[in-house]
C-alpha cells in the first residue's frame, strides 16, 4: 500500500512540473476574473460531481473569503441549489441545467468558470455557448484532451494528465492561485 501512495505523490509532482509551463495562463485567467469582479460584475461557476465541488468551492471563497478580511464579491455556483437542478432538469433535460441559469443570471461582462476532468459533458459546452451568446467571459478548467470544450471558451487551462484526482487536484491550486491574486489587493 505505501508503495501505491508513492506513486501517486510522483503522479502528481510530475504532472505539478508540467504545469509550471501554464503559469502565464494562470495568471492571465486570475486577472481576467479579478477585473470582472472589480468593475462589479460577478463569477459564474459550474461543473458535475467532483468538479461542481471546485464550482462551490470557488464560489464560497469569493462570497465569504480566502485568505483575509475583504468585501464580499459576487459569485454563484450554478451546480448549488437542487431543486432549480431538478427543475431545470425535469423540464429541459441534464444537458441545459447551466445554460437555463446563464439565460436568466449571465449579464454581459461577467465571468463563467468551468471546471471538467473530461471537457465532455454536454452540460457544459451548452453553459459554454449560451455565456458567448450573452456576452460573458468564459474560462474553462480541463483536463486529459479538453474534449468537446476544448477550444469552446475565450481562455482554458488543460491539466497534461488522464488521472481524474490529478486534474482535480491542480484545479483546485489553480483556484487557490486566483483567490490569491483576487485577495492581494482588495
């Protein structure tokens, strides 16, 4: 069993090492949040079973705080309230639970955070295009090949692994890394 636990630690330090060539993208998706929510726009996140977690978990730092006392910044999860879920699920289907909430919560100008092991989930290439068409900014969280999101929003980062826990393990230090640069300066 140690021996599973070692492999997994040098699993994630290789793939930790492959990420520092994204530091660039990193920041330029922290910024790009930090400006939208200074001008008073809002975060938008989404995403399904571990990865609507990082959509809280994002979400939650922003609305309460990170690191330090701040104000409080405008963020929603769109994977947090069931019975819109359900709702939008029994009348539009599962592929429209965020695209429904982005027609009616999206303003032109905020900001739609993504997260996808997969980038396959219809649900959200469907959240991708209706934030286009509302004028939002996208950023989408990925991971082995993008999949069908791949290409779909204005920025995206690509975790170089096909281990689920390894992709969700660096989205969730991307997340702390923007919460970071949100916090520094307010």
């Amino acid at each position: 069993m140690p021996q599973k636990i070692i492999t997994q630690l040098d699993e994630l330090i290789a793939v930790s090492e492959a990420l520092k060539k994204l530091a660039p993208l990193i920041l330029a998706t922290g910024v790009e949040i930090k400006t939208a929510l200074l001008n008073g726009k809002k975060l938008l996140a989404a995403g399904n079973g571990g990865s609507a977690a990082d959509a809280l978990h994002l979400a939650e730092e922003l609305v309460g705080r990170f690191d330090k006392e701040r104000p409080s910044l405008p963020a929603i999860a769109l994977n947090a309230d069931p019975t819109l879920l359900t709702c939008i699920g029994n009348d539009y289907g599962f592929d429209h639970l965020f695209s429904r909430q982005i027609e009616g919560l999206g303003q032109p100008g905020d900001v739609l955070v993504v997260f996808t092991t997969s980038g396959n989930s219809n649900n959200i290439v469907f959240a991708l295009q209706a934030a286009k068409t509302k004028g939002i900014k996208t950023i989408s969280l990925l991971g082995k090949t993008g999949g069908k999101a791949s290409g779909l929003a204005d920025l995206e980062i690509i975790i170089p692994s096909s281990t689920t826990a390894r992709i969700q393990e660096l989205h969730t230090f991307i997340l702390h890394n923007w919460l970071t640069l949100i916090e520094a300066d307010l």
